[in-house]
C-alpha cells in the first residue's frame, strides 16, 4: 500500500523543497531612500508631489527591496506599497523619543516577497536598524535599513558587525551575503575590516549639492555589486536616494561593476554618462577656459619680454664690440618664476609619490582581508561537506536496516544530500580557482 502512494509522497517531498527555495532570485535590486520624515498622501489630494514622483520612479525602477530611512510610522509604509502594487511591509520601527517630543525618524524595509525573520532595534536617539532575512535563490539575504547620526557613527557600526556575528551563529535560517543600506555616519574603517565592501556611487553636481554631509552607501558581505550604484534626485527630497544590482550567489563583486551603470527601460549608457558627467558650460569648465586664457597672456607677456632683452643684449654686444663697454644685467622676475616652477614641480612629484605609497598600502591591507576571507570560506565550506557526508553515513545505516516501504524515501534523501555535497564541492574549487 505503501509503494502504492510514493510517487506522491516525493511529488508532495519535491514540492516542499522548491517551496523553500522559492522567494528573489539571485540577482536583486535594491532601493534605499531617506524620507526625512516627510507624508506619504494619496496621490491626487493636496500635498501628494512626492507621492507622484515617488510612484512614478518606482514604476521606471523596477525594484525587488526597498530600505526606508526616516519613516513616519507603519501607515506611511503601507502607502509606499500602494503606490508599486507587489510590496509589502516585511518590518517597521516604532522608535520612541527619550527627550522632547519631536518625531522620531523609523526605520523599514519593503520587498516583493514575505522575510523569514524580521526584527528592529533601536541603538540610540535618531539611530537604530531594521534587519530582515529573505531567500534569494538557494541562499538567505540579510538586509539591514540603517539610519545613523555622525555622532553615533563608530557606535553603529560596531553594533552591526556584532549583529552580523549573531546571525554567522545561527543553527538555522543563517543567512550567507549581508547587504546594508546606510543613511547618515557609519565609520567605513570598521566595516572594511569587517569584511565588508563597497562602491562608491556616482553623483552629478547638483547631487552632490542637495546631499548632506554624507548620502545614502551600500555594503556588502558575502555578495557582489553587479552595477555601480545610482543617485537619483527625488523632488521633495533634499538627499538622493540610491539603488545598485546585487549578485548574491556570488562573494565578489564583477570586474565590469566600477564602470557599468545602472539603466532603467528607455535609458542609454550615453544618457547616464551624461547625466553624471558635468556639461560643457559647467562652472568647472568656464573656470578651466579662464585659467588658460591667464596662462596664454602671462606666456604672451613673457615672450614679448624676452624679446626685448634679446635686443638689448645684442645693442649692448655691439657697444662692447665698438669699445664702449657694458654689463648685462639679470631679469630677477624670470629668475624668480623659474625657482617657483622647480619648487612646483618637486612638491607634485613628493605629492605623487606619497599617494602612490599610500594606495600600495590599501592593496595590501585588502589583498590580506580577501585571502582571510577566502581562507574562511574554505573552512565553511569545508565543514557543510564533512555535516553532508556524515549525514548520508547515517542515512546508508537506517537505509540498511529499514523496512522495504521506507528505503526509496531514504534512498532520495541520500541523492538530495549527495547533490548537495557535489555542488559544495563545485563552489570550493571555483572560488579556491
């Protein structure tokens, strides 16, 4: 009888398993953005600009998660995914404020799909984290939504790495890549040595001028950049919001990720270059055109001058050649701008050398983290393939010893278990490669 519904059972089993595996895809694009405690309404009532802007970038964006700084209140985040239906609020804070009764800026996360866990923390006044874990392919993402304060800066980023640490601890639901959304200070010394990497976004000039002292960074642990993050000005908002591609099958970020931009539907690599890059007329460039138009007189006045000292050298070579005598006498000026040029041109090179010293320096120091790094994942790798084939040492005992109806169910937990170690051992020699 029991032979009779296995075919079911591993249908119902295969199922399971794809259920569990269900959820993003590898590859993820993640928004974060800093709301500065400003209303989401309903668009189409007064005061709903933003609102307007907001719909209408998340409908060109595309996006799979979407980490909110400076939130009003669960309510708000609700109408974000109103405006892109798909989302949904995976956690919100509720932030309380110990002195005063100005509100206090939240924290969330928003995503396509339901989280595994979810939880917030509050670290101090006007700082704290939303942390929620999703699956991503075979893989579970921990994504953090962190406001901080400068003050507070090396304070949180103490507090993540610690929180980081809990989750490597996990027995079960332990997530492997860890991508952070920052809005405000963190101390990027202590997340670097934390294994943690990042690439800079690229900002247009009248970014840089509405961001604050600092915009919105991605970080990454165990993933990779698939594109430079993007700033993006949101009217009604005085700092950008910033959303990257992530791979987080992969530890590494692609070798085309410092260059590649990110394109939305409609866009071309020329359009964001030249979005980024500054226009023709830019005040750099009109500075630059002044700059050399000084150099080009200064020049001109210095060629017309040594043309006349040429004429009196050679008047006073003919006095000295009819007897009449003469001294030539040094130009003081030209002897003075050519002592300021060698002076110049030795503190560029001194300059030069000190920044080639110093980025010899952060190679090493980063060539030494990636090799402790991969040493680690060798280990862990390492130690899943020794729990796997201890695991199918013990199924091939109870294979041995179990009835006729449960030997195929066994059976199939030993190829599951075997696949799996094949696949550890497929990602130790290309990641050891």
């Amino acid at each position: 009888m029991m032979k009779k519904y296995l075919p079911v059972i591993l249908l119902f089993g295969l199922l399971a398993l794809n259920g569990r595996a269900a959820g993003f895809a590898e590859k993820v694009r993640v928004l974060t953005i800093d709301l500065e405690n400003a209303r989401i309404e309903t668009p189409g009532v007064p005061g709903s600009e933003l609102s307007q802007e907001l719909r209408r970038f998340l409908e060109m964006a595309d996006v799979d998660i979407v980490c909110l700084q400076g939130a009003t209140d669960w309510e708000s985040c609700e109408k974000i995914c109103k405006l892109k239906p798909g989302l949904r609020v995976l956690t919100c804070s509720a932030f309380t404020a110990k002195t005063g009764s100005a509100p206090v800026p939240q924290v969330a996360i928003l995503a396509r799909d339901r989280a595994v866990l979810s939880w917030v923390e509050q670290t101090s006044e006007g700082s704290g984290f939303a942390l929620a874990i999703v699956q991503a392919g075979f893989r579970k993402l921990a994504v953090f939504s962190v406001q901080s304060t400068k003050a507070a800066s090396s304070a949180m980023a103490d507090r993540i790495l610690t929180e980081v640490k809990k989750l490597q601890n996990f027995p079960q639901n332990r997530p492997d890549p860890m991508l952070i959304a920052v809005a405000g200070g963190v101390k990027e010394s202590t997340l670097t040595d934390g294994g943690f990497q990042t690439i800079p976004p690229d900002r247009n000039p009248a970014a840089k001028a509405a961001a604050n002292a600092q915009g919105p960074e991605f970080w990454v642990l165990n993933g990779g950049f698939l594109t430079r993050p993007r700033n993006v000005n949101l009217p009604g908002l005085h700092t950008p919001l910033a959303i990257s591609d992530f791979d987080t099958s992969s530890a590494f970020s692609t070798k085309f990720a410092y260059q590649t931009p990110l394109l939305f539907p409609g866009e071309s690599p020329a359009a964001v270059a030249a979005a980024i890059q500054p226009s023709l007329l830019s005040p750099q460039v009109i500075g630059l055109l002044l700059s050399l138009a000084v150099i080009l007189v200064f020049a001109g006045f210095l060629l017309a001058r040594r043309k006349t000292q040429t004429m009196a050298l050679q008047l006073a070579s003919m006095d000295v050649e009819n007897g009449h005598g003469g001294q030539v006498l040094t130009d003081p000026v030209r002897m003075n701008l050519i002592a300021w040029f060698k002076s110049l041109f030795v503190q560029r090179l001194l300059s030069q050398r000190q920044q080639l010293l110093s980025n010899e320096d952060e190679a090493t120091r980063r060539t030494l983290a990636i090799e402790e790094k991969l040493s680690t994942m060798q280990a862990n790798l390492q130690t899943r393939i020794s729990a796997y084939e201890v695991r199918i040492d013990r199924l091939e005992q109870e294979l041995t010893a179990a009835t006729f109806e449960n030997r195929d169910l066994i059976r199939c937990q030993i190829e599951l278990l075997k696949e799996k170690v094949a696949k550890a051992r497929g990602e130790q020699t290309m990641r050891r490669n």
